[in-house]
C-alpha cells in the first residue's frame, strides 16, 4: 500500500512539489476507479459519446484493465517527475507559403496581399538545411496567411519532398487554413499524408461573420465539408473578442451541439488598424472567460473537449508548460517565409528586423543564436527570470507569449505577455480547486467515505486529469 512520497523521502526537494502532486493524484485517481465514480457520473463502455474525452470504464481498481492507472501515476514516480520536468519541447517548424489571405476578418494583423509565394525549389532548400541542423522528430506546419494559396500542384510536390529527404527525422505534418480554398483534389493530396486540419470559426454565423466578414461561415464549412468527405480530421479554433466574449454562452453551446472540439485565441490588438484596441479581448474578460469555459468543460465533460482547459490543467498538475505560449519556445520552435528566411515564430515572418537567417545558407543553431532577433528573444527569457521569480506559476507560464510581450513596444523587452492578468486568475483556479480536490478524495484502501465526506456533486479537475491519463497513457503535451 502507498504510504508517502517516495521522492519527497530520497530524491530532495527539487522534484518535491511535482512528486507530491503526482501521488496525491494517484491516491485520487485509484480511489476514484475503486468507487466506481466516473467523469459523467456514469459508468461503462458506452460512456464514449462523440467530441468529449473518451470516459474510461470504470471497474475496480484492483482489477487487471484498471493497473495501468496505478502503474502509470505511482510507479517510478521520481523518475516520471524528472522526465516532465527535462522533457524537450518538440522541433516544430511552421512554413509560410505566402502571408496573403482571401478572407478579411476585421481583428487580423498577420495577412499582407503583396506577400510572394514560396517555391517547391525552397522547399527542397529546407530539407538540405535540416538533413544536418537537429537530430529529432520534426513536425512541420503549413501556416499562413492562408496556405492553401498555394495550391494542390505545390503541396503534390512539397510533402514527399519533406517526407522522403527527412525521412531519418520522422517528420509529422499540420496545416492551419480557412478552407475556402480546399477542394476534392487538395484534400486527397492532403489525406495521403494523414494531415491534420486546423481552421478557424468564431461560433454562430451571426457571430462569427461579424467579426470575420461577411459569407465567412458559409465559405468555411463549405470546406470542412470537403475535408471530412476526403477523410481529413477537421479541429477549430474560436477567437474570443471585445465584443464576441459578451456572447460567450452561445459560442460555447455552437460547439458543444456540433460537437466540435473548442480552442480559443483571444484577439490581440491589431498593428495594421487605426483603432489596435476595437477587437482586442481585456485581459481580464479573458481570465473570466477561461474560468467560465473550465466550468462549462466540467458541466459537460463527455460530449466535448477544450483544448485550453487541458493544456492549462496540465501544466499546473506538471509544473511545466505544454504549448508554445507558455514555455521558452526558443530554438524549438522555427518559422520559414516565402523566400526562405528564418523567424523565431510564424508571426514575426515578414518582419526584416526578425530574420535570423535563411535556408539557402544552411545556418546551424549556432549561427540562428548569434543573429540580433534571438538575442532579442532570449532577452525576453531573461527579463522573466528577473520580473516573474516570485510567481508562484512562472515554472509553467515563463511569461506568456514572447511576441504578444514585445508587439505593444515595436520589439523592445519591456513588459510580459499582457495578458498575464487572465493567466493568474486561470492558474489561480485551477490550483486551488486541484489542490482542494485531492485532500479531500477518500484514502486508498478505505471502503467506507469518511463521516461527512460527499460524493462530488460534479466533475472537477482531478477528474479531468484521469481523463487525459486515460485518453493519453500519460500527462504528456502534445497529446
């Protein structure tokens, strides 16, 4: 029987915090499995509706289909801590075909008309510079703009090109469109590749042409028609504004009645209008807003999925970051422009003062890390190790998005992410409730609640992260 943190005992105090987490959370998570409780209130294999995190059957939590939660929250705790708390974060390289785009939502600041379009000849100049740049798995994003730009003959050419000279590298392909453009042909060129597709809807077509155009909505799930009938996995991201957020209520139920999996990007303020504040959510509207979207996530567990909710809730149960807004993204994440020039992230592509080399070149990491752009970034490092020490939740935020930091100060490192204010208010919430919520689970091995100790009257975060324990095999990013 588990009596105490093995790692608080012999492994010191680095890993003391995460260790404790985890095996508070292993006591919850057999506990849990041994009541029968589940995260729908409901038990069995027919728990598995559509959009929501699979909800595992719940039988006891001494039996053989049960061990791999003992296994995978108990055992080699120590070692499971180390691993989350060292674990790199995936090379992932974004190429930009062009940054033109069809469509005109009111919020953007990345689209330029005049921008150039990439060539197959850079593509190939982009295998030859990463055949020797980085020995690990590789994914690569078509971004944008609006990729599809490109063409079915481009990506026809693009992708075994990528996929067969970096085949050592096992490269994994995403492309993040509004699908205007997908057509039969593109879609099956994609499929070949088991391309995943990200796209972009803002909830009801009221809503979401308001502020993305009109005929947005229709164009859109024109083409996800296209994409699901070539047998392409569609996901959509929402973007929450000033005006959208009063709205909240009916967006979240658009996705939940679809059935659609919810990520959210609150709009940012845009460098190209003469009013950058019009669609830009508050930070502090968008703290409630993730309180309110943990809560709804929660409410309906099993028939839908938050992307945000589960990679905020992660990285408090880790004590690490699990998506580039909320680690130091430096190195591991890279972004190529039309005509080869390198970019520490898609949305500095375009920008001179932000290139850091270019593929014709073949610039090793040593070369990127001499240019004044990552100096600049790792400034930025730097300045949250300075201005975020006494943060409880700096380990798994460091700051927030480098580039939303330096945008209101054309580059200068002057400030954090300003939306640091939802991020507290999210993290705050999450935390207390994981933390309330462990302390107050039954023992292991007790078969009676203790006198006063209720059943939850609903889902909390623990649940949520059994979940994903359940779905994933483990509280990995990236899942």
């Amino acid at each position: 029987m588990l009596s105490g943190c093995i790692s608080c005992i012999t492994g010191g105090i680095r890993y003391h915090e995460i260790s404790c987490r985890i095996y508070r959370f292993s006591l919850y998570a057999i506990s849990t499995v041994s009541s029968g409780l589940s995260i729908s209130e409901r038990s069995g294999p027919s728990a598995e509706p559509r959009g929501g995190i699979p909800i595992p059957p719940m039988q006891n939590a001494q039996s053989p289909d049960n061990w791999h939660i003992v296994r995978i929250t108990t055992v080699n705790r120590k070692k499971q801590a180390k691993e989350w708390y060292d674990m790199k974060t995936a090379f992932h390289v974004m190429l930009i075909p062009t940054l033109g785009c069809p469509s005109k939502c009111h919020y953007c600041w990345s689209s330029d008309e005049r921008s150039p379009r990439m060539s197959t000849g850079t593509v190939k100049e982009v295998v030859e510079w990463l055949k020797e740049f980085r020995n690990e798995r590789v994914t690569f994003t078509f971004h944008g703009g609006e990729p599809l730009l490109a063409g079915a003959d481009f990506y026809r050419e693009a992708l075994p090109l990528l996929a067969d000279g970096l085949r050592h590298l096992n490269p994994t392909f995403a492309l993040q469109t509004n699908l205007w453009l997908m057509t039969p042909e593109l879609a099956q060129v994609l499929s070949e590749y088991n391309i995943p597709i990200g796209s972009s809807i803002d909830g009801p077509e009221e809503i979401c042409d308001r502020q993305r155009g009109d005929g947005y909505f229709k164009k859109t799930m024109r083409g996800y028609d296209i994409a699901r009938a070539n047998g392409l996995h569609v996901r959509f991201i929402c973007t929450f504004t000033r005006q959208s957020v009063q709205l909240k209520e009916d967006i979240f139920e658009f996705f939940l009645n679809n059935g659609f999996t919810l990520k959210l990007h609150p709009a940012l303020p845009s460098l190209r209008s003469d009013a950058p504040d019009e669609w830009a959510l508050p930070p502090e509207e968008y703290g409630e807003l993730l309180v309110f979207l943990l809560d709804k996530y929660l409410e309906h567990m099993d028939k839908i999925e938050v992307m945000n909710i589960n990679d905020l809730c992660r990285g408090v149960f880790t004590r690490r970051g699990s998506v580039c807004t909320f680690v130091n993204c430096l190195g591991n994440t890279l972004a190529v422009g039309p005509d080869g020039s390198i970019y520490p992230c898609y949305r500095f592509v375009g920008m001179p003062e932000w290139v850091m080399g270019n593929v014709s070149d073949r610039p090793s990491m040593d070369d990127l890390s001499a240019s004044a752009a990552w100096r600049r970034m790792q400034k930025f490092q730097d300045y949250v190790d300075e201005h975020c020490r006494d943060c409880a939740h700096t380990d798994y935020c460091r700051g927030g998005c480098a580039y939303n930091a330096m945008a209101p100060s054309n580059g200068a490192v002057m400030a954090v992410d300003p939306h640091c204010p939802a991020y507290k208010r999210i993290f705050d919430e999450i935390s207390k409730r994981l933390d309330r919520e462990m302390y107050e689970s039954r023992p292991v091995g007790t078969r009676r609640r203790r006198p006063g100790l209720r059943k939850p009257e609903r889902p909390g975060v623990t649940m949520l992260m059994h979940a994903i324990v359940e779905k994933t095999g483990a509280l990995e990013p990236g899942y």
